[in-house]
C-alpha cells in the first residue's frame, strides 16, 4: 500500500462486506458527510444510514451503509455496519414496502425507530433506483 491509498474494512454482522485499499471513501455520519483521504487525524465517527461511496483506481463505487461506527486511523478504515448492500443486492419492493410501513407508524406516533427505518428505506430506494 502506498501513501496514495488507505485499507478499508467494512462488516456487517453476516459477511465481510469489503476489504480493500482505496483513494478516498465518503460516508455519513450523525455528524453529517465525511470524506477520507490517506493520512486522515484518527477519529471515532457513529454512522447514520446513507450512501457509502468508494473510490479505488478513480472509480467510484457505491453501496448503502445503514447505521454503525466507523474508527479512522490515518491509513486505515473500519466500519462495523448494522447492514450494508451494493445496488444490484437490493431488493426495491421490499425497500418501498419498508418505506409505506414506516410513514404509517410515523402518522401514528414519532419514534426514533421509525424514523430511522424511514431513512433506511429511503436510501435503498435511491440508491437501487439510480443504478436500474
């Protein structure tokens, strides 16, 4: 590995979802979007549901990255993520169903729960519809 690059790991509690070096990855957090160059200041992020966006030999590739914590070391990432999915793994109609059960609930009463499986919902659908 060079200085160009750092390792990524990212794990879902079933499968390794990606090890490899790359360029630079972005994510979202509580805090909002962060983006990783090699040699980045060593932090502890917690990850919000979103787009996870790698970029390796200067391509990006993108998958949904839903809830977790990220620890950043200057040449290394690791995410440990409730789930994760490369578009072609997700499933729109279960992802849209989600997303009705989760603004009915929400029209009832406001959770954090349903909220956040409202938000989950949402960036499957984006994510799977821009890559169909």
């Amino acid at each position: 590995m060079d200085e160009k690059h750092l390792q990524l790991k990212v794990y879902s509690p079933t499968r390794i979802f990606f090890e490899g070096e790359a360029e630079f990855v972005e994510f979202v957090t509580t805090e909002g979007e962060l983006g990783v160059y090699p040699n980045h200041i060593p932090l502890t992020a917690v990850v919000a549901p979103g787009i996870l966006r790698i970029t390796e030999n200067g391509k990006v590739r993108e998958a949904t990255l839903l809830d977790g914590f990220a620890t950043i070391l200057p040449k290394e990432i690791i995410i440990l993520s409730e789930a994760c999915e490369w578009p072609e793994e997700i499933d729109i109609h279960r992802a849209e169903e989600a997303r009705i059960r989760a603004e009915r609930k929400l029209a009832m009463e406001q959770t954090v729960r349903d909220e956040l499986a409202l938000r989950r919902a949402i960036v499957r659908m984006q994510l799977a519809n821009k890559y169909r």
